[in-house]
C-alpha cells in the first residue's frame, strides 16, 4: 500500500503542474515501487555535484539533461554515455547545460549499465480491452522489427511464462555470446509489477521502460523510464447486458410473426418466410403486411394486433423509418423478441444510429430483446427453425456459430450442411445494437447442447466483457474465431513506444490468445476446428504419427506439422520392429510412416493402430487410405469401354468391394479412437461430391474425421494441441 501512497502523490503532482508525465528519475521510482529492478541514479544541480555523484556510483557514468519539457533527450544530444573521469563529467555537465538552457531543471547522473541485449517493456490503457502488458526486443530495434507482444492485465502466472516465450527473439534469454542466461524471475517480476501497476493506478495511462538491459551476468535493469499519468478516455458505447436465458429463449419460439411477408420472390419478407416453411418449422406462423390478402396460401393479417393468440417473435423486414412504430404494437400484444433483418440503421452513418439507439431505448423500456438490426437471420436446427437468407438446413449439432458477416455466414452454413456438420444454432449479429457477441458468449456459456463456439467477429463492443466472457467459455468449451476486423476505429496519438507499437489487430489477437480462443487465418479452418473438436479426444501433447501411401506427402506433413508448434518425433525401436512384420524390407523405418503403396487393406488397419498403440505420439495424421473408391470407379469406367474382356458386371464387384474395403477402415478409425483416446485426422486420396468431412458409426462416442489436404488436417491437429495446452494451465 505504501508504494500505492507514494506512487499517487508524484502522479498529483505531475498533474497539479501541468505535466502528463513523470519526470525520468520518479518515473523509475515509481517503477521500482512495483519491484521493477531499476539504475542508481543520483539527481544534481551542478557540475560538482555531478562529479561527486560519478564517484559515488563508479565511472563509467551517464550524464542526462532532465526537464519537463525536455522530450526526445537522446536526438537532441541532452544525454552523453561513456563519462570515464571527472573532466568528463565536467565537460558533459557544461555542454548539457548550454543545450537545455532555462529548459533545464536537473541533471541525472548514472552509472553506465554493459549489455548486450536489450529488451523493451511496458503498460497501456487500451479504450475497448483496458490496461494492456507489453514486452519485447528493445533498444534501437524496438520499432524496426516490432518483435513485441501483449497480454491484458491482471496478467497470471501462464500469460507472463508465455509473453517471454511467444517473442521471435526469445533465444536472447538464453545464453548469448559467453553471456549468462537472463534472469528469468526478475523478467517475471517486471511483468507483474507492471500488471500491478496497471490494477491499482488508474491514472497511470502508458509506462515504456526501454531499454530494459540483460548485464553479461544475467541482472536486469532498467535504465530509462517514462510514465504517463492522465485520465483515459473510453470509446466503446455502454449496452445493458441481456439476460442469456431469455436470449436462448428466443431461438425456441412456438408462434412467429412475419412483419413485412412479401410474395416477392427476392425479397427478405418472402425469403425468410419461404424458407422457414421449407425447413419444417413446427410451430405455429402468422404473416403481417397492412395490405392484406394471402400470401403462400396463407392469411395475411394487417397488423399483430388481429393475430389470435400470443406471439414469441417478430420477424421485421418493413423500412427502417417504420420500425419504431412497432414498438407500442409488440408491447400491447407482449411480444418479447424482435429479429430486426432491416438495414438503413447505425451502418449507414451518425442519422441512422441516433435512430438506432432511440430504437434500442425504447424497445428496452418495453422489454424486447431486439437482434440486429441488419441481419441475415438465424436458425436452429434442434428447434426444424431456419429463418436466415440462406436456404440450407444444416443437421442438428453441437457447434454454435456467430457471424458479423451475412454473406460469410451463409458460406459456413452451407459448408457444414454440406460436410454433415452439425449445428447447434446460427446467428447472423447485423450492427448488433441489443444483443452483442457479449450476450451471445454467455448465452452459450451456460447453454447444454452448446460444445464448440464459432465466431467470425469484425469489432466487439465491450471489449474487456467479451474477453473475460471468452475466458470463462473457453475452460468448459473451445472458441474459434477468425478476426476479419478491428477493434476500435482510428488511430491513437501515443507519447510512449509501448502505446506506439500497439494496434486495434494486435491487442485484439492477443486477448483472443490470453482467453484461449483458438485463432484462425480462413473461414473454411473455423468449421474445419468446430469438426474436430465436436468429433475427436482432444490431444495430450502434440506428438504426431504420420501415416501415407506416398513418400513425398509424408515429407510435406511433417514440414507443415513443425511450421505449426507439433513434433514428427523419431520411431522407438519397438515400433519399427513390429511394423517390420507388416512392411517390406524398404520401407521407410522413420516417423512419417511410408506404406509404400502395398495394396493389401489389412496393412493400414494394421499399422496405424500400432501407431496408435506408441505411447511415442500423442494424435495420428494418415493420408492416402480414403479416398482410392473414386479411382477405381474412373478405372472401372475406362475398362469397360475400352476391354471385352472385362463384363461391367465383374468390374463392378471389384469396385463395390474395394468401397466396402473403404467403409471397413473408415469404421475401424473410428472404434480405434474410442479404444485409444487418440485424435486421428484422415486425408483423403481424391474427393468428389460424396466424400464428407465427418463420418459417423451407431453408438460411438467419437466420429470420422477426412480432410481434403495435408495443411487442414495439420491446422486442425494444432488447433485442438494449442487449446489443450491452454486448457491444462487453466
């Protein structure tokens, strides 16, 4: 507490004089207050007291020019290095004090720390996600190689091991030319006094300490501080929190009105009423447009208010400049859930979000939950209700998807219907002017059915909530995400290379990283993930068996897996003999696995459950099994019209037998992940438009899992190592 007391009585002053900053030499008492090991340093008026400063602290010294208004000290030539005796000193004081002139307020004195490396590090206030830690390679090379790294505060045990562990340059923390190993635990202690800092003083905005020196013996010191101190402003624009029940609540409606039912073909009145009736939906519907009439055969009523009985959700299409006047309508007739697929609202400038703020304070003030608006709708599989522009009915499942994105959502939905994923509910968030992806993370936080959580995000709202939201989601159930946005709007005017070096894309990657969402770079990889997580025990380690009838696919699955964070670890001794009785004296006897393409389909049923069997290898890749029934139906084709002597018929026995031969092993996967509790990711020879990336067997626990390429199957396999790593420190 004390260094709490002390820490505010310099911010106050600072700000009493009219400084937004700390001078250096109580910037580094602040600093040191929180454990942060800093230099001696000594504060002098004159040249004599300079040199008795020198003396105390051992030459070589370092001369700084210090003031308040004077910034940039080193391009200005105000700090002089290397001072090796009292005339040194002498001549630095002398020349600094003519540069600086009434400018100047003190000389710094300290002694000249040796290091050959240089680190940099430091604390900002980020407006969306709050106070952010950074760390990374320092001095000259701060900016021009921008090897740094960000965690938000409080930062834990794990988020300060893996800051010093994520940066390219991390080998300088070893060993580095005959130098000593840099002092891991006062690393540490840099970063949690940092992150104490940013908890318990508010009005501190940034603090860059750079250089931060490693000595030849490993020590770490600070030897250049700056602190800035000030209130931060915040851009993100307060929502109420919706109730996650009430929000699950409205994926389950019993009764749907249609504001805005068209019989145009094209129009989203009649595409989302065509569209939940073609999906089967169960309950009951009523279509509303004051011109009457019927529309599919259906009544059309002029307003809700004739519909009999009650109503869970609208569905409005009608123009933006109507929309309000719905609201006293849903409240008299208790309707409690809108899904606004209206555009013309906060995405088409500052008119159309006054109009979409007084939209959400009102229909607040009757309490409906409002989704959108500018959406493309959503869907629930388990509920037969699909009410989205795209008309595809993706089966029931457990993967919960969001997009910011209609047209990305409609490719995602229309992948997993195709691919046989299931689908656990879709929405499509539009401007999300109620219901943000805050609301949906603790939605599904608490929601039964809801195992893998996909998201395509390009902005959040209340940053802070849906990281700590995410990281509550992510300790019961993995989170996908690809980021096709930012976080906030514009630039930031920073005073500090720590502010600097920071981007809206940067703290959002690393917030994502600190909550444990699994980040990914296209949108097939999220449902890629959501297959796999759904499908497969997650991996203890990331060791990997590969398996392959080629030799060449084997190398390029091995170089794919080492560019991703996995290990293709070496074949014991045990392992190759008992393959040896499987294989012909020329196989490759090395980890990947190479089959050399021997016919016999007991040979790879065989080999990769002894793979599995390895206690060597944490998960298994194999490629090239599945997949061989599409060319020996182009082969049966080719033959019967180019050789009498085969009958269609007989060719078609060796096909239909080498697809049983193929269904067999598809099987035996599948009971031999259940076996062993090891993932295991196909790659499939050829695919056509049969070919699925799940397969399912009655009764087991775990599915099927075929990719089309090598990259996806070692993405996913490093997907699911990267969460469980994380998962097992949380």
């Amino acid at each position: 507490m004390k260094e709490v007391v002390q820490a505010n009585r310099m911010i106050d002053a600072a700000l009493a004089s009219g400084r937004n900053a700390l001078l250096e030499d109580d910037a580094k008492k602040l600093i040191a207050g929180f454990g942060i090991p800093v230099v001696d340093e000594h504060r002098v008026s004159s040249a004599d007291e300079a040199v008795r400063a020198a003396y105390d602290l051992g030459f070589p010294v370092v001369l700084k020019a210090m003031g308040a208004t004077l910034t940039h000290k080193t391009e200005k030539g105000l700090v002089r290095v290397g001072l090796a005796g009292e005339a040194d000193v002498r001549e630095a004081a002398a020349t600094l004090t003519a540069l600086a002139g009434d400018a100047l307020e003190f000389l710094l004195v300290e002694p000249q720390i040796m290091g050959k490396r240089e680190f940099v590090a430091g604390i900002f206030r980020d407006p969306q996600f709050g106070p952010v830690v950074m760390f990374g390679l320092g001095g000259v090379f701060t900016e021009a190689l921008d090897d740094v790294v960000f965690r938000l505060s409080p930062l834990n045990p794990f988020d300060m091991d893996q800051m010093l562990e994520s940066i390219a340059s991390k080998q300088l923390l070893g060993k580095f030319r005959g130098d000593a190993p840099a002092d891991r635990t006062a690393l540490l202690s840099v970063l949690k006094g940092l992150s104490d800092i940013a908890e318990r003083l508010p009005l501190v905005r940034e603090i860059d300490i750079n250089p931060l020196i490693v000595t030849p013996e490993g020590g770490i010191v600070a030897v250049d501080a700056l602190v800035v101190v000030g209130e931060t402003l915040k851009t993100s624009y307060p929502r109420p929190k919706v109730d996650p029940r009430a929000l699950g609540a409205v994926f389950y409606p019993d009764s749907v009105a249609f504001v805005g039912a068209s019989s145009t073909l094209g129009k989203w009145g009649h595409m989302l009423l065509t569209n939940t009736l073609g999906g089967n939906f169960q309950g009951s519907i009523h279509l509303v447009n004051p011109r009457g009439g019927t529309i599919t055969g259906r009544r059309v009523y002029r307003s809700v208010a004739e519909i009999e009985g009650e109503v869970d959700l609208a569905v409005v299409t009608i123009p933006a400049s109507q929309v309000m006047g719905l609201i006293p309508q849903f409240r008299q007739k208790g309707i409690k859930s809108m899904l606004l697929i209206t555009s013309g609202f906060g995405e088409t400038g500052p008119k159309g979000l006054a109009l979409e703020r007084e939209l959400v304070k009102e229909a607040s003030r009757a309490g409906i939950i409002v989704l959108g608006p500018n959406t493309m709708g959503i869907c629930n599989p388990h509920r037969g209700f699909f009410c989205s522009g795209a008309h595809v009915h993706p089966m029931p499942g457990s993967t919960a998807l969001v997009c910011q994105s209609g047209n990305m959502g409609t490719q995602l939905l229309a992948f997993a219907t195709q691919q046989d994923i299931g689908i656990r509910a879709f929405s499509g968030s539009g401007n999300e002017a109620m219901v943000t992806i805050e609301d949906y993370m603790e939605a599904f936080e608490i929601d039964a059915l809801t195992s893998t959580v996909v998201l395509y995000l390009e902005s959040v709202k209340d940053g802070r909530r849906f990281f700590e939201s995410a990281t509550r989601v992510s300790t019961k159930k993995p989170v996908v995400v690809l980021n096709g946005g930012r976080t906030r709007a514009g630039g930031k005017a920073a005073s500090s290379h720590t502010g600097a070096m920071a981007s809206d894309a940067k703290v959002m990657r690393a917030a994502l990283k600190q909550a444990g969402v699994i980040q990914v770079e296209q949108p097939m990889e999220l449902l890629d993930l959501s297959a796999v997580f759904s499908s497969l025990p997650l991996p203890k380690g990331n060791r990997v068996a590969i398996m392959t009838l080629g030799g060449g696919w084997g190398v390029v699955t091995a170089d794919l897996c080492m560019d991703n964070g996995l290990v293709v670890p070496d074949l014991s001794s045990e392992i190759i003999q008992r393959l040896d009785t499987l294989l012909p004296d020329y196989w490759s006897r090395a980890n990947p696995v190479d089959l050399v393409g021997e016919n016999d389909p007991n040979i790879p049923s065989v080999a990769i459950e002894e793979l599995l069997k390895w206690d060597g290898c944490d998960a298994v890749i194999h490629l090239g099994i599945h997949g061989k029934r599409i060319f020996v139906e182009k082969m049966v084709d080719s033959i019967s019209q180019v050789d009498p002597d085969y009958s269609r018929q007989s060719l078609e026995v060796i096909r239909d037998a080498l697809i049983q031969a193929e269904t067999d092993y598809i099987n035996h996967v599948i009971q031999l992940t259940q076996t062993y509790g090891k993932p295991i990711f196909g790659v499939s020879l050829l695919t056509d438009e049969k070919s699925r990336t799940l397969y399912r067997v009655d009764g087991c626990k775990y599915q099927g899992v075929f990719f089309p390429s090598p990259e996806r199957a070692v993405k996913a396999m490093a997907g699911m190592y990267q969460y469980a790593d994380w998962l097992s420190a949380h």
